[in-house]
C-alpha cells in the first residue's frame, strides 16, 4: 500500500510539473499555425547541403512543433522540393530546438544549466550532421516511400524559378503549403497528396490559414489546441505512470547500479526513450525523475535521442522513408548520442 501512495504521489507530482508546458507549447503552435505564413521562409533556404541541415534544424525555433508534429511537416517540405538535408534536419532537430522545449527543460534542470545547453548543443550538431550525410543521396527514390517519389518525379521544382531563388513555389492548384498542420497524416489521393486521417480531403483543397480574418482564426485556433491536447495528453499520462512504476516497483539496487555505470545508464535511457515516447514538450520533468540514480550523460541521451526516434512516430516516419532509410536514420541517431553522451560522462560532466 506504501508503495501504491508513493507511486501515486509521484505520478502527480509529474503530470503537475508538466501539464502548463504542454499547454503553452500547444496553444504556441496553433498561434503559429494559423497566423505566420511560412511560404516566405521557405523561398529563402539555402541549397549547400551542410547549410540546409542547420538552417533545417533551427528552424524549429521559429515553428515549434513536437515529434507528434514534425513528420508531416518534413513530409511536406520534401514533397515541396526543399533538399532532404533540410528536412532531415527539421525532422530531428524541431522537437528540441525550440523555445518551448528549451524553457520547460530549464525549468527542469535550474540546479543543472549544463544539461540545457548541452541538449541543445548536442541535438543541433546530430540532426545537422545526419541531414548532412543524407544529403549525398542525390536520388531520393530508393529512399522514400512510392507515393512522395512518384509525386516528386510528376512535380519537380521548376528549374526557371530555382534561379531567381523561388525554387520551392508550389504550383497554382497547391498554393496552399499548410506545412505546419498538426494531426495524424497518411499519404492518398493523386499523385501522393497527404490526406487527414480524420478528413477525406487533401490539404491542398483547404483555405489558406494566412488569408482568414483574425475572428475567423481563432475557433481554428481552439480547434487545434483541444485535438493536439487529445493527442499528447494522453501520452504524456502514460509517461508519467510509466516513470512514477519504474520509480517504485524496480528494485532500487537493481536501478543504482544501472544507472551508476556510464555505458549501461545511456544504453537503458536510450531504450527507455524510444519505448516511452514522451512528449519533447515535458520530457525533461520524466528525465529529472532519474537524476538522483542516474548520470547526467545518460539523462542528456533521454533528452536527445529521445524527441528524434521514439516508437509512436515510427509510423508516422514511415510515410515518408522506406524501411531501410528509417533503420539507417534510427542507428545514425542512436550512435551519435551514445558516443556523445558517453564522452561527456567520461571527460566532461
């Protein structure tokens, strides 16, 4: 019964933490969603593979959106034409990089400043760099799923408009990006056009967000907020109980001498943040929950590894790379942040 209360205590404690960075994150993302018209930015990325990675990767700074999120976002910009350096680097990088992730991190970690700089440091250098070594697969074909191959091949950026530095215009019956849409989304209709889950329309066939009147935003607004806090509150509640079980019914010797060791504590924290797939948004208030047990580079191994490779968006990444591409990307990611976090264990913190 002891046990029940202090796991029951402890799962509240967590989802108290949390629940107001999840919601400001949320309400954050729809501002943006419905209110910032992305199509200018997208005409300004650069084409130089290592630039585009890192332009890719910050730009989740200026569109926040969490792992449930950035998939089809980077769907989107691929099927745009954007280079797969930018979107790889998105794709990786946006769950972290930005401001909503990084403050609830802080929030987290006051006593720690060195596990907020380093998270941002190390997810920036590791999604520029997988984007980088991406970007030298100049076919994307034996990459990306059919359907966003065929439709790249039928609608290739024109060559003409790549001069004058509008290489990502979308043709006139697709003027509308929409590339910040929150939800599940799974490509169908012709040539590969992603489709809601909830909706049998393209997303080419809404209105554009930008050109609304600011009344007529704000229930699209409420809208999103309430599907996206349907979507991630009730993941971040199974993390919560997840990390509040683990807390209490794991042996706690067994936990000391795991999370003691500077190999075996990142190995058990990268497993544990591809299992548990928590929201980037509250990720840090679960990772502080093993802090007094376990190193600090295996709690920056949750907190990088975890926003870029977890198992609910496995599917989701699926709609965009064939298997093989989505293996390489999991081991290039899970290599980089071991032998990162395991350097800093050994040399640094």
């Amino acid at each position: 019964m002891n046990q029940l209360h202090n796991g029951f205590t402890l799962f509240l404690s967590l989802l108290v933490e949390a629940i107001p960075f999840l919601l400001i994150g949320v309400l954050f993302s729809s501002l943006l969603l419905f209110f910032i018209d992305e199509r200018k930015l997208v005409d300004k990325m650069p084409t130089n593979p290592f630039l585009g990675a890192l332009f890719g990767s910050l730009i989740g700074f200026l569109f926040p959106v969490c792992e449930c999120g950035n998939v089809p976002v980077a769907r989107r910009l691929l099927m745009q034409g954007v280079p797969s350096s930018v979107a790889i680097g998105f794709l990786l990088a946006a769950p972290t990089i930005n401001p909503i992730v990084i403050w609830s991190t802080w929030k987290a970690f006051r006593d720690q400043p060195e596990i907020v700089i380093l998270r941002v440091i190390l997810s920036l250098a590791i999604a520029t760099i997988i984007g980088f070594i991406f970007s030298f697969q100049k076919d994307l074909s034996p990459i990306l799923q059919p359907a966003i191959a065929r439709y790249l091949k039928f609608n290739p950026p024109p060559k003409s408009e790549k001069r004058r530095g509008k290489r990502f215009s979308l043709p006139t019956d697709q003027s509308t990006p929409n590339f910040l849409q929150s939800g599940t989304y799974i490509l169908g209709g012709k040539a590969g056009i992603p489709t809601r889950l909830d909706s049998s329309l393209p997303i080419s066939s809404n209105p554009s967000p930008t050109k609304k009147s600011v009344v007529e935003k704000l229930p699209l607004v409420l809208e999103n907020v309430i599907q996206e806090l349907r979507e991630l509150g009730g993941v971040m509640v199974l993390g919560s109980a997840v990390a509040a079980a683990i807390q209490v019914l794991a042996p706690r010797d067994f936990i000391i001498g795991l999370g003691a060791g500077p190999i075996s504590s990142i190995i058990a924290m990268l497993i544990l943040a591809a299992v548990v797939s928590i929201c980037s948004t509250v990720d840090s208030f679960f990772a502080l929950s093993f802090a007094s047990t376990f190193t600090s580079g295996s709690l920056l191994a949750f907190l990088v590894f975890g926003p870029m490779i977890d198992i609910k968006g496995v599917g989701l990444m699926l709609s965009i790379f064939k298997t093989r591409a989505l293996f390489y990307l999991f081991a290039l990611a899970g290599l980089l942040t071991l032998l990162s976090t395991l350097f800093l264990n050994l040399y640094v913190i």
